[in-house]
C-alpha cells in the first residue's frame, strides 16, 4: 500500500495542464511574493526547511498562493502528503485518507500532512471529524481558505492550527511572475520569442489585481490565441509571438472583484462603504458601492445599511436623510436595474454630503439605564383615567400647551434619574440649529431640580418647600419663566466677552453657569456650590456636553467668597472680571453677611471689573395679608389687624414674640450701604416679580409653626390664639380651590471698582 499511495503528489505537474498550475513554485526560492511569512529567517520557511510542520491554515485573497505553498511542503517534507479539496470531499474521503495515515503510521511510523483545499466549505460535522486525528497526531493538517479561519472554521481546529495570513500580490511581484513564466523554455514560453505591445502586459499586471492566477490565466489567453502562422499550437520552438494591446484587453476585460457575498469581502467591502459615507467621503462611498454592484450584491441588502446609517450616522443633523434613501430604494424596487444605480448613487451621495451626527446612539445610554435602574413612573405622568381618585395619579400634570411657547419645565424622569441626560445635541445641520434651545430647556430644568437649597422659615421671600409637593408646585407655576427672566436680567447689567473669566457663587441650580459657559468660549466659567451633592449633579449634566465646554466646579462651604490664594488652589484663577451671583445668601442676611461678601468680591476682582448680584429681601416679599385680603373672600378685619402685624414684623419692631433677626428686616439701603463704603460704584434696581403659585399643606405647616417659624411666632403673638387659628383655616380653605398670584420685588445690585 506504501508503494501505491492512492493519491496524486500536487507537485507533479500535467505538461499540458493550464499555466498557473504548471507555473506553481516546487521549492522555496520560487515563491513570488509572501516574503513577510516565508522570506529568509522566517517561522514558516524555517519549519519547512527543518520539515518540522505543526498544523496550519494558510488564509488570503484567491491567487496569493496558498496551495503553492501546500504543493511547496509536498516537494520538501519526508512525510507522505495526501490532497483533499473541501468541495468534492465528504465525511467517506476523511475517514479514508485518516486510515491511510493511521496505517503509515502504525505499520511504517511515518507522518502524514493532509492538505485541504477551502477548508471553509466542510461543514461543522465534517471539521469535527478531524480533530481527534489532528489531536492525537495522526495527521497533520494544511487548510487553505479565503475566508476569516476564526469565524469560517472550527474553532478546535484553528485553536490546534498556526494560522498564516497570505495578502494580494503587489504589481512587482505579478510582473517579476509574468517575466519568469516568459522566460521559463519547460513551464512557460521560454521556448518562444514572446514580446508585448507597449502597455499590454502592463494592461494584464494591473487588471489582475493581486491574482497571480488571474495574471497567469489571462497571460496563457493572450500567447496563446495570438496569430504565429502556425496551423495550432504549440507552434514551432523559436517563433515569434507578439502579444498587441488589444488581445491583452481581450484576455482580461475586467478586474477580478473579490468578494463573497457570505464571507469576510462582502462583510469588509460594505464596512468600507459604511465607513466612507460616515466619513464624509462621496468618492470613497462611490467606489465601494460600485464594487458591490459590481460582485452581485443584493440591492436590497445595500439600501437597508444606508436607511441604518441615515438614522445612527446623520440623525437630526439632517431628518430629511432617512425619507430620502427610502424614497430610493422604493424608487429602485419599480425600476430595478440597470437604471436603479441612479437611485442607489442618489442615496449614496445624499448621505456622505450630509452633515453628521450619531446622537440617536444616546438610546443605547438610556437602555443601559434601563438595565440599572427600573425607575417608577413619577405620579404626575401616570394615567389620571382609573386612579386619579384613589391615589392621586396624574396631580400635578403641566399641560405644555396652556404655557407661552407651548413649553414649561417639568420633570418626566423617575426620581433616582433627575438631572441625568442622554441626548446632547451636535453641532452639526438641523440639530445644531435646536441645540441652543434643547441646552436651554434643560438647564432650566435641572435648575428647578436643583431648586433654592434648604427650605427657610420666612414665608414672604423663601422659595416653596422641597420634597414632593414642593417640586410639583413649582412646576406648576411656571417657575421656568421667572428663572429665564432672573437670567437675562443679571447677565444684561456687564458686558461679557468671549475671554472673560466669570465666577458664579451658590450655582447649586446652574441657571447662571450654562449661560456664562456659552458666553465666555475662551475664558472661564467658575461656580462655587456648598456641598458635594450638587457638585456631582452639575458635573453629570456638564458631562454631556464637550470636554472644552465644560465649567470648572468647586464646593466652597458658606455665603462668603474664597481669597485669591483660595481661588487659585480651585480654579487655578485667583482674579476674575465678573461675579454673577442669585441669591447667593443661603443661609440669611444682613449688613455682616453683605461686608464679607463684599470685601472677598474685592480681593477676586479684576481692575474695571464688577459683580451682579439679584436677590429677594424679606421686607419686600409677598405678604399673607395681601393674600387674604385680595385672594380670600370676606373677613377684612382680620386682613387689616394682620397687615399691621406683617409690617411690624418686617420693620423689626418688638412684641412679646421678642425681635427679629436682621435676616428679615434688610432693605435695599443695607446692602447698597456695605458696597459703596467698600469703594465700589453701584446701581440698584427693584423688579416687580409675580408668579401663579400652587400653595400646599405643607407650606402651612412651615408658617404656622410658632416653635420653627420665626414669622408664625410674631403674627401668633400679635393675633391672638384664636385669630391665628381662623388665619389658618382661611388660608387653607384657598389654596384647595388652586394657584393663586403670588407677588414680591426683587433688588438687582451692580456694583463695579
């Protein structure tokens, strides 16, 4: 059996076989081409050498010579070498060819090397039984496959395999192929006196296209059909053959295309195209569109990549995108080809001039949130029609288009999500024309979430009370338009510009921290808040935005403002040429607390520079008796008694209840006072300010409180138990029949050095 061997040795080569397998390498020094895994001192051409082979799969484009290499091994190794093509062979040639070699081995203890040819083509079941003998030694294997071995082939086997990556031949190597085939008298037209029309071999090189094959074949065509006088061929040794441009042009018309419409060309042929139209590139994306026009691709399969990419690749940055490459291949499905390239080109194109944006991928975000976090449905959003009664679901609700522009701040994520983002909107088209007003909605949003801070006893001049149903009551009452005009009218007293450093104390809300941001592109914006909690909120909404947009946050504890020194640890700015400030008195005020607020503002100020302060003093805040008296019907001698009460209370006037903290009795005169004595030049205004504000319980129980609120111990001892009671039940029988106009003034203070 040794001596029959029931196979052909590849390296013997038919005389009259076609001319890429005549021309086949039979030692190493043949091999054109591949020097990066078989040039001198390489792992491959070594083990050959040494006839020391361990498994192997030979992966490339068709042409580059994988089974040359095979043929190669078989010329050079003392093991038996048996052939096996993927294609013809089945379960019945296997199980041969692995008795064969297991009877060498047994009877002669010699190795096989079994080769096989589009390795790819075996199924799983066909792969799987080669692996015990692969395994246990009793051959070894040579695949050779144009398709990706890691997804394409057993992954027992390759983990087995050393697998070697073969790429297309470059020019110099087809030529150097072509020159040794016209020169070789026993495989090639060595015989002959072959010569080329100037540019015809040329022609052949660069239509092949890295196919040594495709080269060899077209070559054979050319010589070989050409006019010598001979009656067939071959003609007599020594004749003339002279190859014209046109027979070369004949001979290979068009480029090999690689591609397989179920393999790695087809997967990285349409990556390359994916990539281009993202990229911008309409010369690219029109290429790698013909190339697959050109394989066969299916057209439908084209169309619904670009319909993908129109929605993840350009997105709002243009909406019309998605319409159009429908349009086309609607239009492609009634006309078909040859004509539908028009459509396919049009939608190609559409989408690599297009400007881009990938923000639809914040879906994804939101998903993983999804993942993380199942929050519940706010009781504001919930369906009011089954359960507004028994629980109250959808009280609360702002109905956007009862509000001027159809729009007003409200929360719709679940509580543990407020404040986070997904979407952040590109520059890019569309979408950059709404990114100002999606950026501006949200700030006020997330201003609201971040509201006033710790609630505080004084009911005239403190914002509504946290929790639940303060956070609904502001909402309600349109609290957005209020925080847009506070804006406007702080950062409309300088004159910001693009370089200018801004510094913002108590920015716990952020309101006056995006706006400055967008002001001051190459400056700087700093905030100062009080606690961590509100520095990691603002920095996970700053983290949507882009890395040079974002602020520079720091938490400084109290109402005062940081010195130089302190400034340049946090900011690494120890001087600034605007400081914004709303409210920046969180935990009351008077003349001490506007001394050291002015004197710190001093010191970080720029020279010529000037600081904007709006806040809400006590004594010019709504008042309870305004309320009764214009808001509730009847009782106006217990309106009048209490409004004699509320004035002395704010004008610090002593009653049983003892005096007041000048935190309720500053005016305007205290605070412009403080800042003129320190030098600075100051311009006051007092804004008008009202609102429609949902009252609650809750707002009661916070006033009414004579042991916490300062406000209910004073009008308690000025009414009496009895008056102060009816007081309350007034109070509480209005705010049950909804919001009512809540009114104060507020004081804009600008003061420069």
């Amino acid at each position: 059996m040794q001596d029959r061997e029931l196979f052909t040795v590849p390296g013997a080569l038919a005389p009259d076989g076609p001319l890429a397998d005549r021309m086949r390498p039979q030692t190493l020094d043949d091999i054109i081409g591949q020097d990066h895994i078989v040039g001198p001192g390489r792992l491959l051409r070594r083990a050959i050498q040494a006839d020391r082979l361990s498994s192997l799969i030979f992966y490339g484009p068709p042409g580059t010579g994988k089974t040359s290499l095979a043929r190669v091994i078989a010329n050079t190794t003392k093991s038996t070498f048996e052939s096996l093509n993927a294609v013809l062979a089945g379960i019945k040639d296997i199980r041969e060819a692995i008795a064969r070699s297991d009877e060498r081995r047994r009877l002669y203890g010699k190795r096989t090397i079994l080769f096989v040819d589009e390795v790819h083509r075996w199924n799983k079941a066909q792969q799987d039984a080669l692996l015990p003998w692969v395994e246990n030694g009793t051959v070894i294997l040579i695949g050779a496959t144009t398709e990706n071995p890691f997804f394409e082939v057993n992954r027992a086997l390759v983990s087995r395999s050393r697998i070697f990556q073969l790429t297309s031949l470059s020019p110099e190597a087809l030529w150097e192929t072509a020159v040794r085939t016209l020169q070789d008298p026993e495989r090639g037209y060595g015989k002959w006196r072959v010569s080329f029309e100037e540019g015809s071999l040329e022609h052949l090189v660069a239509v092949a296209g890295g196919d040594a094959r495709s080269l060899l074949n077209a070559l054979e065509l050319a010589v070989e059909t050409t006019e010598t006088g001979a009656v067939s061929w071959p003609p007599p040794e020594g004749a003339e053959i002279r190859v014209s441009l046109e027979a070369a042009e004949e001979s290979i018309q068009h480029r090999a295309v690689l591609y397989d419409r179920d393999g790695d060309y087809h997967f990285d042929t349409i990556s390359a195209f994916i990539k281009s139209v993202r990229g911008s590139d309409p010369d690219a994306a029109l290429y790698w569109l013909a190339k697959m026009v050109r394989a066969g691709e299916d057209p439908a399969f084209i169309f619904r990549r670009m319909i993908i990419l129109a929605g993840e690749d350009v997105g709002l940055a243009d909406p019309q995108a998605l319409g159009v490459v429908i349009s086309c291949a609607e239009a492609f499905d009634r006309i078909g080809f040859p004509e539908g390239n028009f459509p396919l080109a049009h939608a190609c194109l559409y989408l690599a001039t297009a400007p881009k944006s990938n923000t639809t991928m914040a879906f994804f975000d939101a998903l993983k949130e999804v993942d993380k976090e199942d929050g519940e449905v706010p009781n504001h959003l919930r369906d009011p029609s089954r359960d507004s009664e028994g629980f109250g679901h959808g009280k609360g609700y702002i109905y956007p288009h009862a509000y001027r522009d159809h729009w007003a701040a409200q929360q719709y994520l679940p509580k543990p999500l407020r404040g986070k983002t997904f979407y952040t909107p590109s520059r890019m088209g569309y979408e950059g024309r709404i990114r100002e007003e999606v950026l501006r909605k949200r700030e006020i949003q997330v201003a609201l979430i971040m509201g006033d801070g710790e609630p505080d006893q004084g009911l005239s001049w403190s914002a509504s009370s946290p929790g639940r149903e303060g956070w609904f009551k502001r909402l309600e009452s349109g609290r957005s338009a209020l925080l847009i005009a506070d804006r406007e009218a702080i950062l409309g007293q300088c004159p910001i510009s693009r370089h200018d450093r801004i510094l913002i104390p108590a920015a716990h809300d952020g309101l006056l921290l995006w706006e400055s941001l967008r002001r001051t592109p190459e400056g700087l914006s700093a905030a100062l808040v009080d606690r961590d909690a509100a520095r990691e909120t603002l920095l996970r909404y700053a983290a949507s935005l882009e890395e040079i947009e974002q602020p520079l946050i720091a938490v400084f504890p109290g109402d005062s403002l940081p010195s130089p020194e302190a400034g340049e640890a946090l900011f690494s700015c120890g001087s600034f040429d605007h400081i914004l400030a709303r409210e920046p008195w969180r935990r009351g005020a008077g003349a001490g607390i506007f001394r050291a607020f002015a004197e710190g503002a001093r010191r970080l100020l720029a020279p010529g520079g000037d600081l904007v302060i709006l806040t809400s003093p006590p004594v010019l805040g709504e008042r309870i008796s305004r309320i009764l008296r214009d808001e509730c019907a009847g009782d106006r001698a217990l309106s009048t008694k209490l409004e004699a009460a509320e004035e002395a209370f704010f004008r610090g006037q002593d009653t049983a209840a003892g005096a007041r903290s000048a935190r309720w009795t500053w005016d305007r005169d205290t605070l412009e006072q403080v800042f003129m004595e320190l030098g600075f030049t100051t311009a006051l205004q007092c804004l008008d300010q009202k609102e429609d504000r949902l009252l609650t319980e809750r707002d009661l129980s916070l006033w009414f409180d004579t042991a916490q609120s300062p406000w209910g111990a004073f009008i308690a001892g000025a009414l009496g138990d009895g008056d102060f009671a009816r007081l309350r039940e007034t109070l509480h029988e209005r705010i049950c029949s909804g919001p009512l106009v809540w009114r104060w003034k507020s004081l804009l203070l600008t003061a420069r050095l």
